[in-house]
C-alpha cells in the first residue's frame, strides 16, 4: 500500500539530497571536528559551511549559529539561559498554545517559584497583544512566543510582538520549529535574540536543531563542556545531521516559493473539498495567517482516533487534535486554549503537507475521508442525538 504521509509538521522525511551529503561523514571523513589533523579538520570545514547555510536561511551570521539536538533543546537552552543571566527577574511571559518543549518548561519555572504568563488566544488561535502588553514587567526575564503554531498553523505577528517585548528591554525568544522553512525569516527584520529551529521538520534528520543567539545577547550555557560551538554547547558534534541541516537549510531556501504557493494550493484545496463533502465540520484556527502547509478541521461527533484508524487502513497518516493524558484522550491544550467545542476538538485531524505531496495524494484523502466520517457518525450516539 503507498503511504500518503501528511504529518510533516510531526516529522518529515529526509530529503535525499541530505541522506547524500550526510552519508560520507559516517564512513569516510569520520575525523573529530576538534582534532589537530587535516582529517578532523573536514569535518570542522564542512560544519562551517553548514552553519553559513542555516545562518543564510534565517538572515543570521554564521557566527550567531549554536547548534544543538533538536528543537527542545534549542527551546531549554534559550529559555534557561535568559533566566541565569537575569537572576534578579523572576517572571516569564510566554503563550498557552507552546509546543511542550516551552510549555512544560514554563510550568517548571513555576513549581520552582518563578511566575508564569501564559498570554491567552481566541477562538481563531490569535494572540491577545493587549494583554501580552499590559503583563510585561520590570521582573520579566523573558518573553517566549512561538512564531507559528504546530497544531493550527497559527502565525503570530512575531515582528509587532518582538518590538513590544525589546522596547521593555526584556529577551525575547521565538520557537520557530514549524516556521523556518516554510516561511521567509529574516532576523535582521524582526527584533528576536533567541530563535529555536529543528532539523527533522525541514527534511533533516531527527536529532539536530539549531539556537539562533543575537551577537551581544547576555547567554550561558546549558550543556557545559568543551570548548565546542565556541564555548556556547559542550559536546562532540553530531556531524553527520549538522551537514544534513545544513544542506536542508540551503533546499529549503528554493522551498520557500514553492511552500507558499503549490503546496498552499494542495492545502486550500483539501480544505475546501473535505468541507463541501463533509457537514458540520470546521477549521480550527485563523485561515488568513497560516503556514501554507497546515489545516486542521474539527468534524463534529466523531473521534479524532476513529478517524486515524481508519484513514490508516488506507495508508493516509496524520494525527488527532488529543493528547494522551492520564489514559484519556483530552482535546489538546492549544484547542481547549482556542475554546473550540468540545465535541469538535475531539474530532479535529491535522494535517500537514511537505513539498513532497502530490495532487494524486491530496485526492485519495479527499475520497476517502468523507464516507469514513459517515460511517463513524452512523456508529456515534451523540451524532445521532445532533442530527435527531
Ligand atoms: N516546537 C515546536 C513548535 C514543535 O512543533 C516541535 C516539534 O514538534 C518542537 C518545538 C520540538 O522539536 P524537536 O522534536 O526537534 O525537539
């Protein structure tokens, strides 16, 4: 059965133009990058032509590149690093829709004394700038506000917010995870000191992700170490995954017209067609600010696992708006946080495309997923009662 994979915003394939320029850093040029010998020291160059790649996708300087394992890490470090800098400040400010990697991080802080903001959203997924504004204060170490969402593909108007945040002279942090490569960023436009990325949703692999840190940015490590990274990240590098982000950077830059126009046009066309065929279903999130590759729909009375299931049995993957807590399926923070219904949140699928997509693919969910919504409703009591 062919895999119709449109969970791109849980991970992406590797591209293999980056399996290719990873491959022989396994192998071959195994050197440590740290080593006194010309053979470290191809490694060593090839890392420095991977941070130049990254640095160009996002208008950085090379220099102002960290690299790390993964977007969570990115998010730790930032994070941590701004609380060590500021140890009189005992406040963060952040949103209630965080991936869990700033989230938990957050409700960390708090259980260690800290105070939280978490800044609400509406019911489209938008921030409230107003009351961002009103609880920024002389104690706050830090702002931490994702760039786009990665459940709705909510993106949040980084540029106002990151001038609101500097012109209080706090540090501002943006996880970026869902944003880099699927949107233009360019730091040197936007007021950020700290941006989180990760390789594997840019057709990197799992495990490699990179912290953008503002030249003169106050900063402390979190893994301490050797002298790596310049003295910012302890640890031998993973240079295999470096290159690959690296060269995910460089593709993914040629990826940014395309992101916004063929794989939007699939996106929309999914859209439009899932909710002509299907009644009482919506989309969860502000449709005019969004990644071009995100949509999530809430179908009413039916179970967002059912719908998985089912749409497994055709090989389509995605994944549900719930989150395993405690044995029960709770409807994610980030729709509980946006007050879609209940009953809708339960059923709400993500799906998220990659340029890798074909039309081809977007039409066998389009037939597909309309009679297994009938046929789970037919087996729903609530549905039942609904439509009397
Ligand atoms: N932040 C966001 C917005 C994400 O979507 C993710 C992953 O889903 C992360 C952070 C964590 O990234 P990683 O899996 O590389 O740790």
């Amino acid at each position: 059965m062919k895999i119709v994979y449109t969970d791109n915003n849980a991970t992406t394939q590797v591209a293999p133009e980056v399996l290719d320029a990873m491959l022989p850093f396994f192998s071959q040029f195994y050197g440590n990058p740290s080593s006194m010998h010309s053979f470290g020291d191809t490694a060593d160059q090839k890392i420095k032509q991977a941070r130049e790649k990254v640095a160009a996708l996002i208008g950085s300087a090379p220099e102002e590149i960290i690299f790390t394992s993964c977007g969570t890490e990115s998010d730790s470090t930032a994070i941590r690093a701004a609380i060590l800098s500021n140890p009189d400040r005992k406040h963060i400010l952040t949103t209630r829709v965080e991936h869990p990697a700033v989230k938990n991080l957050c409700e960390y802080f708090l259980k260690k004394g800290y105070r939280v903001t978490f800044v609400p959203v509406d019911r489209k997924g938008r921030l409230d700038i107003s009351f961002l504004k009103k609880n920024l204060t002389v104690d706050t170490a830090i702002a931490s506000i994702m760039w786009a969402n990665n459940e709705s593909g909510v993106i949040f108007p980084i540029d106002e917010i990151s001038q609101i945040v500097k012109e209080r002279g706090i540090i501002f942090h943006t996880d970026a995870v869902q944003a880099v490569g699927k949107l233009p960023i360019d730091v040197r436009k936007v007021n950020v000191d700290m941006l989180s990325l990760s390789g594997h949703k840019i057709y990197a692999p799992k495990g490699v992700g990179a912290l953008y840190l503002r030249k003169g940015t106050k900063f402390s490590p979190f893994l301490i170490g050797g002298h790596q990274e310049g003295g910012r990240r302890g640890g031998t590098e993973n240079v295999a995954s470096i290159i690959g982000l690296g060269k995910a950077c460089e593709l993914a830059r040629g990826h940014l017209d395309e992101q916004r126009t063929r794989v939007k046009g699939l996106r929309d066309r999914l859209e439009t067609e899932l909710l002509k065929r299907i009644p009482e279903a919506m989309i969860n999130g502000d449709q005019e600010h969004r990644l071009p590759n995100t949509t999530s729909i809430g179908f009413e009375y039916v179970e967002g696992e059912s719908i998985l299931l089912m749409m497994d049995r055709f090989g389509i993957c995605a994944s549900s708006g719930s989150a395993c807590t405690s044995g029960s399926l709770e409807p994610s923070h980030v729709l509980r946080a946006m007050g879609v219904p209940f009953t809708a949140a339960h059923g709400s699928i993500r799906f998220s495309l990659s340029v890798y997509n074909t039309p081809e693919e977007i039409d066998c969910i389009i037939d597909n997923l309309p009679p297994i919504i009938t046929r789970l409703r037919e087996m729903s009591p609530f549905w039942k009662e609904a439509v009397g």
